[in-house]
C-alpha cells in the first residue's frame, strides 16, 4: 500500500529525528530502533516527548495531507471541506479556486481529487504517528508502569481515535448496522494493507481507546492546549458515542458531558463578537479563552501564512477571503437566527455593501486591518466547551427526556437569545432540529456542523446565496456529501476489498 508506505516512511523519519543527540551518540550503530528506544522510555519518559509533540505539529503543518495545495494544511483545512460539504459556510466567489470542487461536489465521488486524498492521507498519518508510540509504550493492551509514559500513551490513544473518528465521518454515511465495511484499521505500525474494516469494529476500537485514554490521562496537567488532557478525551468519546447512538451511548453522552460543563464555561457573551470596541477581548482567535478546550497558540516562530485557515477565511488576514474569494454564512441560515440572538452580529448583514453575510465579527486578526495580518499569530480553535452544553442537551432530547433537554438548552442559550419561551412548547423532533438549528448557528465556521448533520441524519438545504446548487437538498446519505475512498489507497491495496 504505496500511500501506507510513504506516510510510514515519512513518519520514521521524523521519530528518528526527536532522539536526542546524546541518546544516538550512545547507540553502537548511530540508529535507534523503537525496540532500543521502548527499553530507554521505560527509565526516561520523556525520551517520547517529541513524538507526542510531532502529532500536534502535524495538525496545523502545510502539505500534511501530501499535496501543496493551499487547502491543505491539518485539521482546520479540513474543517472548511465538511463545513463546504455541510454547507452552513459558502464559497461566495470563484477567483482563486480553492474549495470550488468540494462546493460543486465534483470532489466528493471522484476518487482521483486531491481534496479526498488529503484528508485520508492526513488521518493516516496522524494513526502511523499514534501507533508508533503505542508500539513503543508496549503496544496496545499494555498499562506502562511509569507515570509519564502512561499520560503518552493516554494522548496517542486519543490522538488514533480522533482519527478514526473523523475518517468514518467523512468516508462514511452512517454507523448502519456495524456489518459494512469502512475503512482500513491499523493498531501497530507493523502492519500493512488491511482491508476495510466493518463499522462495529472501527467504533467498538475508537470507544476502547478513548476509554482506555481517559483513565491514563486522570491526574495528568498539560502544559499547553494543544495536548489532549482527560477532558478532550471525554469529549471525542461524547462525539463518538453521540454518531453511534444507541440509549446506552446517548446516557453516557449525557455523563461525560456533565462533566466537561463542571470543568469548563460556555464563551461569554462579551466574548462571542466584536461590537466595536472589544478587539482584544473578544473573538475567536485566543487559545486562553477560558471555553477553549483544544486548541493550538499560534506564533510567528511557526511561520504560517496564506496556508492556514486564517489565509483562507479571515478578512483581517492576507488571505483568499481578502483578495476575492470571501467565505460566508448560508443565508437560510442567518435568516433562521433570531433577532433577538446576539450572535447574528457575528456576521455582516446582507444588505451591506461590501462584505455581506462574512463572518468578520466572530473571526478576526485583533488589529483588525483588511488584509493586514501577513504571517499568522492568531490560534487555531479544535474544541470548545460549548460543543458539549449542546450535545449534553441533544442526547437528552434523543432519549425522549424532553424536559430535561429544554432545560439544558435554555440554560445554554440564556445570554444568547433575549426571549426563550418559544423553547417551552418543543418537543420530539422539533426540540431535536432547534437543538440541531442551534449547534449550527453557535459553532458556524468550527468544522461542527458536519458531523451534527451526520448523526442526527438532517439534510442539507442550500440557501440562494451559494454559486452551486442554490435552493437544493440533499439527505444526509447522498453520495456527494461523503468522500469516496482516494485512488491512491485503491490501486495500492490489494487486500482493501478482501
């Protein structure tokens, strides 16, 4: 499997460059082997901290899903194609091109397209890099008896996990009956070309490692937001659960939430947009705000700039958004946001006239000059509590407890939308689809609303804005809104079928 084989190389060779200086010079051959370096982690933990930090690099890098296209740059890359795909966000211009075939769903069911390549090889990576690790710590069934090793192997559990998840989302239509078969499953980096695996044992997989990762990482302080912690962990089990579905899942849903809201607040109103004077507190661009569960402070030693989902969306950033390709709001959308909800003013009203229905309220560089921020300073955002106050309330709602669903959802919206009551005479699939309607609006432009329309099986409905498809629905399970396996996995694994 050429693609396997070259994520696999490329991945060895950064492994082999996180030793140490001083650990190759004591090695007889120059070369480590993780046999070598599995015996000297277990005396020094942090011998693996590079690997660990190389799978958070390996979210924000360029060219991680193996292309120099400018769509291609990690995890937030990725978070424009499902949201495209989704189409809560428009690709409102054809300038520059980039996203134009995840907006016309050409990409979607032609395996040849770079945007279904990136994502698969970009997942993959991220598995090899975790296994890695695992392989390292002992492998997948072992507890490592030091601290320090058992908090990596927490992270590279939920690091592979992750990974899959988001693979069967975007290569998948639904969890089914757990008999289809998905997508290849790797737990060493020993291994090569697997066949497809069926959805039971992808899920039953991710849900053993999130498990697993939760009670490794108990008692573990990170230094930074880009690190897993216990709390991430729960909340990518929450995801994981909540697209499995069963009253089981759902209930346990509604626990690891719970948690996750004892442990972090929703974003504030002052912090949800710009309203002319609160540049710097305000906004979506600080890992430090205190809602931010995951996500990565990005800083001119990074070098980042027009490749990067701040040079694709932000107005205030030299980007594709700046120079004519502008990413906006669906306006069935925004017309379904309320006027008395204060996050309509995240987004440029229609009849303005210039950057109509742009997100440039939410989403800014704090100097806020068009076009102004070169190379990137601004964070990256991957999870945020208030994922989790609305998921909290739509597991409750899928488990028929209707008053305990409105409760929490008005608990969520209060400072949001001035007037709640209409909430009060919701319930079954209309309390569902406003909980639904709501998880849109709050977390547009998050790479969210994609995997909200997957497990809850809504379609999408295209407002008269877009340049593609204006006015059409399309279920949920329609072809163009799931990637098809990439080219390069289908001629070079022969057992992908088997």
């Amino acid at each position: 499997m050429k693609l396997s084989n070259v994520v696999y190389l490329s991945l060895v060779l950064v492994f082999m460059a996180s030793c140490s200086k001083e650990f190759l010079q004591t090695s007889p051959t120059q070369f480590t082997t993780p046999e070598r370096l599995s015996a000297d982690a277990k005396q020094d933990s942090k011998l693996l901290n590079g690997n660990i930090a190389g799978l958070y690099t390996t979210m924000f890098t360029p060219g991680v899903g193996g292309t120099s296209g400018h769509d291609d740059f990690g995890q937030k890359g990725i978070d424009i194609y499902t949201d495209m795909l989704q189409s809560d966000m428009v690709l409102a211009a054809l300038n520059y091109g980039w996203y134009s075939n995840v907006a016309r769903y050409n990409a979607s069911p032609d395996f040849t397209r770079n945007e279904v390549y990136v994502p698969f090889r970009y997942y993959y990576r991220q598995i090899f890099g975790a296994n890695t690790i695992i392989d390292i710590l002992g492998g997948s069934d072992v507890v490592p008896a030091e601290q320090g090793n058992k908090f990596t192997m927490g992270q590279a559990k939920a690091m592979r996990a992750y990974s899959y998840f988001y693979l069967t989302q975007i290569y998948g239509k639904e969890y089914g009956s757990g008999t289809e078969k998905l997508i290849p499953v790797y737990t060493t980096a020993k291994q090569l070309n697997q066949p497809k695996a069926t959805t039971k044992e992808v899920y039953d997989l991710m849900v053993k490692d999130l498990n697993d990762a939760i009670s490794l990482l108990d008692g573990f302080t990170r230094a930074t937001k880009d690190q897993v912690d216990v709390n991430v962990a729960r909340g990518l089990l929450a995801y994981v659960l909540s697209a499995r579905g069963t009253p089981a899942d759902l209930q346990q849903v509604v626990s690891l939430t719970d948690q996750i809201m004892t442990a972090y607040p929703k974003t504030t109103a002052a912090q949800l947009f710009f309203n002319g004077t609160n540049a710097t507190t305000a906004g979506f661009n600080n890992v430090a705000t205190p809602s931010w569960m995951w996500g990565v402070d990005l800083t001119l030693a990074q070098g980042l700039n027009l490749i990067s989902w701040w040079g694709q969306v932000d107005q205030f950033s030299y980007s594709y958004t700046w120079a004519g390709d502008p990413k906006t709001i669906d306006l069935g959308l925004y017309n379904a946001i309320r006027a008395d909800d204060i996050r309509k003013n995240q987004f440029i009203a229609p009849t303005a006239a210039s950057r109509r229905l742009q997100p440039t309220e939410k989403f800014w560089a704090p100097a806020r000059v068009s076009g102004g921020q070169r190379f990137i300073e601004t964070d990256n955002l991957y999870m945020r509590a208030d994922e989790f106050y609305l998921l909290n309330a739509e597991a409750k709602a899928r488990l028929a407890q209707d008053a305990n669903a409105r409760t929490a959802l008005k608990a969520f919206l209060t400072g949001r939308i001035t007037n709640l009551t209409y909430i009060d005479a919701l319930s079954g699939t209309a309390l569902i689809d406003q909980i639904y309607l709501q998880t849109r609006i709050e977390l547009w432009g998050e790479g969210k609303a994609y995997l909200a329309m997957k497990r809850l099986k809504r379609p999408v409905v295209r407002g008269t804005n877009h340049l593609f498809f204006a006015g059409n629905r399309f279920n949920y399970d329609d072809p163009q809104l799931t990637f098809v396996i990439p080219q390069a996995e289908v001629l070079n694994n022969p057992n992908l079928d088997k």
